[in-house]
C-alpha cells in the first residue's frame, strides 16, 4: 500500500494557518547542554503506560528525557492543534494516513534519510509527499477482528441444539448470526450477560463502529472498483454493515438503548469479567483484558475470529490489517530536539534493547530489520502474525485512512448512537456517510 498524500482542506485550514504564525514560536529551544528533548504526543491511550515505560528506560540508558503525554481518545487532532502553538511543543507526533499528512504538512520532517527508516522491510507502508520523499514511517502493523473467549463458546458447542460443534465451522456471516442468536438465547445457561460486549456510543468512544467496522464497506467497495480512494461512494455493503452492527446491538450485555452511554473500558471490562463471549477490538487490547481487576479470562482462551458482514467469498477472509499511526518529526523543532528525536526513534526500531522493549511493552509487530525474530509475547499479537502469514486467507486492509476526516468520523457515530438509540432510522446513517463522504471530498 503506496500511501501517497493528496492534499485537501479537510480540517487541514486550522493547521495550514498556524503554521504561518506560530512556526517561530513552535520549535522548543532544546536542554540547556543543547543535547535536545524529546516530546512525544501519544496517540492510543491505552498504550500510555508502555511508552512511559519506554521513555524511562530511554533516558536511563542516554540521560535524555522523553516525554510522553497522552491525547484523550477521539481528541488527537484538536490537541496536536493546540501543543504545536506552544514554545515547547511535541517533538514527535502522529500522522493519521494521508489525510493527517495533509493536515500537518508543513510540521512533517522528511524521514528519507534517517537510519530507522533504511530498517524497513516495506518502505510501502510510509507516508510520501508529492515529492516522493517519506515524511511519515510506522509505527506497527496492528490487526482486528472479533476477540472470543475459548471457553464460553466451548461451552457453548456442548449444548443442546448448538448451531455448530466448533470455531471452525463460523466462516461466515450467516453462520455468526445463527451461532449468536443461539448463544444469546441460552446466555443463563452460559453464565453471561450477552454474547457481545457493549458497543460503546458515547461520543469518543465510538471508534470501533465509526472507523473500524466502517471500514469494512468501504475495503469491499474499493476492492471490487480497484482504488484506494475514492471521491463518492455508493456504499455498495451499506446493508452488510448494518447487519453486522444489528447483530452486535441485539445480542449484547445492554439494550441498545443504553449504548450511548458506554466506553470501550465498560466494554473490555465486561469480556474481561467473562459476563461476554466476544468483543470487537485489535491486538492492542490484550493489556485491557488482562489488567481488569478480578480477570476471569485465561490467557489461552483469547482468541481471534474475522468479522464476517455477509460479502461473498468472505470464508476466506482473515482480520483487518493494517496500521493508521505514522509517525513525524516536528520540522519547526529545535535541531537539537529534531536530532534527539531522530535518535530515540533510531534507538526503538533498530536498536535490540529498543525493539525488544517496543515488541514486548507495545505489542506491536513492526516492518523494521530489528523487529524479523521479535514474536509478540501476548496471544493476540501472536495471532495477528499468524493471520499475516496464512497464506490461505486475505487480509482486510485498513481503508479507514482514507475517510475524508474526524469530524466526518465523529458525527458518522452520532448518526449510529441515534439509530441504536432507536432514534432515527438506517436510511439517516446511509445518507450521511454518502452525501458527506461526497461533500467533504468535493472539498
């Protein structure tokens, strides 16, 4: 995937202006040695502590200190917008694809020449300018799909009238929607509350529904027209993505009219206390689950299964993979902190001590030379390089990247918070995620 920017003024006007005004009071000054610091604004939440773990190790081993501070989820642009006017803003930050390279182009550094970025396997997998030059690289390759509990579906397959005898037998949607309804009618004898955990609609903790499941229309649209943009769509797997949703909505822990009110914690919280047999998330949640207070998931009952939406051919589809977090180097930084910057990065992704530490800490399977023997210690990073190396199976590549911006994001999540709320009706969603779609593209 050749992620080459198109530029656009979607949310990308706030920053272009800010650039003009603010570059000379953008860069901080650097230490007082003139060695240079380190500002990294964090994209995941739940990844927070792994980097301040890694920040730690970093400034034990160099003496330069790394600071890590965290956006709050659904909020990143609008705090990179406000941090990048201050005198000591983020050294290193996220670009979400190429629409966030558009946005921030004039604080992105280009990264061609930089050691790290010479340690990459896939220089497909970087964000290039016009110029061709890389101004973002990857953090990690990241997969998602549908996390069960072994257990409980276990348990399951041993009752009366089980609609399939193993995992094996689900590979497809129909077959899902069959097991499900099943389950959900026998959630007292199964000891849960639903079989799915919430789907969390409370505005920025929708994410999962608004970007991860919407992807999945929009990879079989541009699949079969063989693009990876497009400015209209037809959502062509509109009904296919409301199935899924419905399915999620109608055999969960709440009704559905309680969604709007939930987060991802209430929702990981719930799989992890076993009162859930699935949960949509990706390998990054594995330390959700498995710091929950009072856990009752054994570790080798976590699972993956492809979400499966009722396309044809989808029994030989796999999880969603792919990554949308590429990281940069503050342009308007101090040369002292650019440098500092560049050498942590060097010292994460190519360094033995610094991807063993990435790997371990962060989960994260990355396309870096230093990262080849690195297997992820969690079972779902496990499972995700397996899935990347089943050669039987295609993957479903993050798409997301290419939705117009977060705001079309946000307010697409609304519109689903209202139709589960029984509010509005399917055709309201259809018709924002089309016309929208359009009208922020035509921009």
């Amino acid at each position: 995937m050749r992620l080459v920017s198109r530029r656009t003024m979607l949310g990308g006007t706030a920053a272009l202006a800010v650039a003009a005004t603010l570059a000379a009071c953008s860069g901080s000054s650097g230490s007082d040695d003139g060695v240079g610091n380190v500002y990294f604004l964090n994209f995941k939440p739940e990844a927070e502590a792994a980097f301040k773990e890694i920040a730690k190790a970093y400034k034990d081993k160099t003496g330069v200190e790394v600071k890590v501070v965290t956006a709050a989820s659904g909020s990143y642009e609008q705090t990179l917008k406000t941090e990048v006017a201050k005198s000591d803003a983020p050294t290193l930050f996220n670009l979400n694809g190429p629409v966030g390279y558009a946005n921030w182009s004039k604080y992105a550094s280009d990264l061609s020449d930089q050691p790290f970025t010479k340690a990459l396997t896939d220089e497909t997998m970087t964000i290039r300018g016009e110029d061709d030059k890389i101004y973002g690289v990857p953090l990690g390759t990241e997969g998602y799909g549908l996390i069960y509990n072994g257990a409980i579906l276990t348990k399951y397959f041993a009752t009366s009238g089980a609609k399939a005898a193993s995992v094996e037998e689900i590979t497809s949607f129909d077959k899902l929607k069959e097991v499900v309804e099943d389950m959900q009618s026998k959630k007292a004898e199964l000891g849960i509350d639903g079989v799915f955990a919430s789907t969390s609609l409370a505005p920025g903790e929708d994410w999962r529904w608004q970007t991860h499941l919407a992807n999945y229309p929009v990879f079989y649209e541009f699949r079969d027209a063989g693009v990876q943009d497009a400015e209209e769509l037809k959502l062509t797997y509109g009904d296919q993505y409301k199935a899924i949703f419905d399915l999620y909505l109608n055999n969960s822990t709440v009704d559905r009219t309680a969604t709007s009110a939930k987060t991802v914690t209430d929702s990981m919280a719930e799989f992890a206390l076993g009162k859930a047999a699935f949960v949509q998330n990706g390998n990054w949640a594995w330390s959700q689950i498995s710091e929950v207070e009072g856990n009752t998931v054994k570790e080798e009952d976590i699972h993956f299964m492809p979400i499966y939406i009722g396309v044809k051919g989808e029994e030989k589809s796999g999880i969603a993979i792919g990554t949308e977090n590429f990281l940069t180097i503050n342009s308007q930084a101090s040369k002292e902190d650019q440098k500092a910057t560049a050498d942590f990065l060097t010292w994460l992704f190519t360094d033995a001590e610094g991807a063993k530490m990435a790997s371990e800490k962060l989960g994260i399977i990355a396309p870096y030379e230093a990262f080849a023997d690195l297997a992820p210690a969690d079972p779902l990073g496990k499972q995700v390089v397996e899935y990347m190396n089943n050669d039987d199976l295609y993957a479903v590549n993050w798409v997301f990247s290419a939705f117009p911006s977060q705001d079309f994001k946000d307010q697409l999540g609304q519109n689903l918070a209202q139709y589960a709320s029984n509010k509005q009706d399917w055709s309201a969603v259809t018709t924002y995620f089309v016309d929208q779609w359009a009208a922020e593209k035509k921009a």
